[in-house]
C-alpha cells in the first residue's frame, strides 16, 4: 500500500453548478433564475443546475419531470458541451500554473497533488484560495476545493466546502476545507456510507441489512464479514476505505477506459431500419472521438435500454485495433442485428472500449454468433475507410463538422454529426 504524506497535499477542485454557471455567465439575464441544463422532455434528466433551483430540491440525475413538478418556474436549457469544453480548457491551464500533477475527472473537476509545488507558492490552503481567486477572476465562476492526504478525502473535503441552497436561501461554503491529519478519521466517520466510492445502491443495500449507515459503522464490521456479505475484493476495498487507506495517487496521465455516444429517443423505436441507421450514426461519432484522442478500439459495445427500461449489452473483441466510422459502424449493426426490439426501444448507444494509442491496423474481421458471411466485407471496407477517413476530417477540419457526413447523419436541417455531449441527457421533447 502506497504510504500516505505526513501532510494533506492532495486538492480536488470542483466547480460550482458547472454547466448551469457557465449559461449564467454567457446570458447575465439568467442570474438569480432557476436554471436546469439537460433534457426538457418526459424522458429528460438534469445534469445540472443553479442554485436557485436546488432550493426547491432539483439536483443532478433527477428525471426532468420531477424537477419541474418541484420547480415549475424552471429554465431548460438543453446545453452546449462545446461550450463547456472550452471553458474546462481554460480552468485546466490554471490548474496546470500550479502544478503538472493534474489528474482531469469530467469537464468540472480534478485532482491535483502540490507537493512539489508547496515550496514556491506556500501551504495547500494558500495554494487552494490562489486557485479559487484566478478562477473567479479569470473565468468568472466559482469552485470548491478540498483538501486533505488521498483522494478520497480531498473529494468528501470539496463537498465540505460548497455552498448550500434551501428555501430558507443560500447558505454559503467554506470554498475551502481542509483536513488534517489529527480529524482525517473523525471526518471520513461522520459520513453516509452512500459516500465512499464504490458503495451504489445495491452495495448500499446490503451494508444497511448489517446495521451500517455511516462510514463509522463500517469502520466496527469485521473484513470477514464484509468480505462475506460483498465479496472478497468489494469486502476488503471498503474495509480500507473506512480506516482511511486509499492508496489510489493523483495520475496525471490516466487513460479513458471507454469512449461512447448514446442517446435517449423521445418515442420508442421498433423499426430495424431506423435503429440501423442510428447505430451507424453513432459509430461515426464515436470514429471521430476517437481519432480526435489519436487512439483506436478493440472492444465495440452496443447497449439498449428497451421499453420496459430493462438494459442490454452486446460485445465483439477484434484481434486488432479500428478507429474507422465504417469498421465501428458494421460491428455494431452486426451486434444491433442480434438484439430483438421487442415493444420498443428507447435508449441505444455505441462505446468501444481496449484502447490503444497509435495508428488503427487493416484487419480482418471475425463477427461470430452467425455473422460470418460479414468477414469478407469488413476487411475491404476497413480498408477503404481509412482513406475516405483522413479526407473527411480534412474537410471538416475545414468547413466544420456538417460540411460532410455519411447518409445516416442526414437530416432535414442537413448532416448532423453527433458532438460527445449531444442529446446525453434525454430528448427536449
């Protein structure tokens, strides 16, 4: 287990309504409004929201409909990803003046370890208030950071130091929490066990039937009996977790384990031909994601959410790499091919995963489960994709993302190539 610093020098920096802020500040009218980005529709989730709409109890991941019953003075916004890109870009520089050690989650928050940076600019704290005064000043939005000696408790620390909305008004943070040593347990103890990584609500569940609410409850369970009750991996992570032990560093050079497009549909699709085509419209976003990180795939999932929100998954592994539109595209209509849309389908999504810095290989493919009669035409259609791949993201390097696109992308408002964060949090409709 990798020894903790004898001082908390790991930051989480995690900013304030990030998404929503970001609207506010681009249209000042909004201000002192309960603003909600994310889908508008019956099938809509908030991803975020001012602070003036958490009064009335709104939070991220709640489906819309709920959010608007709560809130019904609610603005929808549907959201602009590019635009919070753009300023996540600008956030990480600051990070980045600091210190090199800089580990991204999201577009609104990251690690940090300013160890190294302690002799030049100071102590944590100071170093925590010289961030959150440059990102007000310089981008104009607010951030949380926390402090303490692994990531785990630097992140429980940011929360510490947020503020908090009710409908008695907002209460303001610390905007920064430091933990010490001396109280590093006595923190960690005092939360909902729902607060370590790792505890969803299965996990969660189960510690409840043993009488554990908080972390300090989970801190008094034997490791045998967790192990027992969860596993022996599940069982001995959170048994380490509640002493404290997160042996996890800041990895400034973390790798994405997956890259993926999925979107939620406003009506139930049953038609082959039309989920095909979405299916293809998607593998063509997740081509140009992945190029666009100079990497390739070997693992293509398709995943289905179906009427009855019931979910499935289908995998192929290739022998080699593939970073193509036509490649991704025909092994998840060959994967989509094998799925029965039953009374509809709501929810369809392609991610590929096994990834891999460099240049994609000319393969051959092997589809299985049926699909053989698919293997002489991939070989030739990987092959000629690569081609047709480095002119279309000339074109579109050069007159911009709907200047050319495939057939499935066209639509009556010409080619839409779907963005990363298009349409993630279900339909406006």
């Amino acid at each position: 287990m990798r020894e903790r610093p004898p001082v908390p020098t790991i930051l989480h920096v995690d900013m304030d309504a990030f998404f929503a802020s970001v609207e506010v500040l681009d249209d000042p009218s909004l201000a002192g409004k309960p603003v909600i980005v994310g889908g508008a529709g019956a099938r809509g989730v908030v991803a975020s929201c001012t602070y003036e709409a958490r009064a009335f109890g709104v939070h991220s991941a709640m489906p819309s409909v709920r959010a608007r019953q709560l809130c019904p003075e609610a603005i929808f916004l549907s959201g602009r990803h590019s635009r919070y890109a753009e300023v996540s870009g600008q956030l990480h520089k600051i990070l980045h003046d600091v210190t090199p050690t800089v580990e991204p989650i999201g577009l609104d928050e990251a690690f940090m370890d300013v160890a190294g940076a302690r002799r030049l600019l100071g102590p944590p704290d100071r170093i925590a208030h010289g961030l959150r005064g440059r990102v007000r000043d310089e981008l104009g939005l607010g951030c949380a950071v926390g402090i303490g000696r692994s990531k785990m408790i630097a992140k429980l620390a940011s929360r510490a130091a947020k503020p908090r909305a009710s409908r008695r008004g907002l209460e303001p943070g610390p905007g920064v929490y430091l933990v010490e040593p001396d109280v590093e347990l006595e923190f960690l103890h005092g939360h909902d066990v729902e607060a370590l990584w790792g505890v969803g609500p299965a996990t969660a569940q189960r510690l409840h039937d043993l009488g554990v609410r908080s972390v300090g409850d989970l801190a008094g369970v034997p490791v045998d009996t967790l192990v027992r009750r969860l596993g022996k991996a599940s069982g001995a992570h959170l048994a380490a977790l509640a002493r404290g032990e997160d042996p996890d560093p800041v990895n400034p050079n973390r790798p994405n384990k997956s890259i993926g497009h999925e979107e939620t549909f406003s009506e139930d699709l049953v038609d082959p031909h039309e989920l095909e085509r979405h299916v293809l419209r998607m593998a063509e976003s997740v081509a140009t994601m992945l190029r666009g990180a100079s990497t390739s795939a070997r693992t293509i999932t398709v995943k289905v959410k179906f009427k009855d929100l019931s979910l499935q998954t289908r995998s192929h592994t290739l022998g080699r790499p593939i970073a193509t539109g036509g490649a991704i595209g025909q092994v998840a209509a060959a994967l989509l091919a094998g799925v029965d849309p039953g009374e509809g389908i709501r929810l369809l999504g392609v991610s590929a995963s096994g990834l891999s810095v460099g240049e994609a290989d000319q393969l051959a493919f092997d589809l299985g489960d049926g699909l053989d009669e698919e293997n002489h035409s991939a070989t030739a259609r990987e092959q000629s994709w690569q081609e047709v791949t480095a002119t279309v993201d000339a074109i579109r390097g050069r007159f911009g993302r709907g200047a050319v696109g495939s057939a499935a992308m066209v639509t009556e408002d010409g080619v839409q190539v779907p963005a990363r964060r298009d349409a993630p949090w279900g339909p406006d409709r």
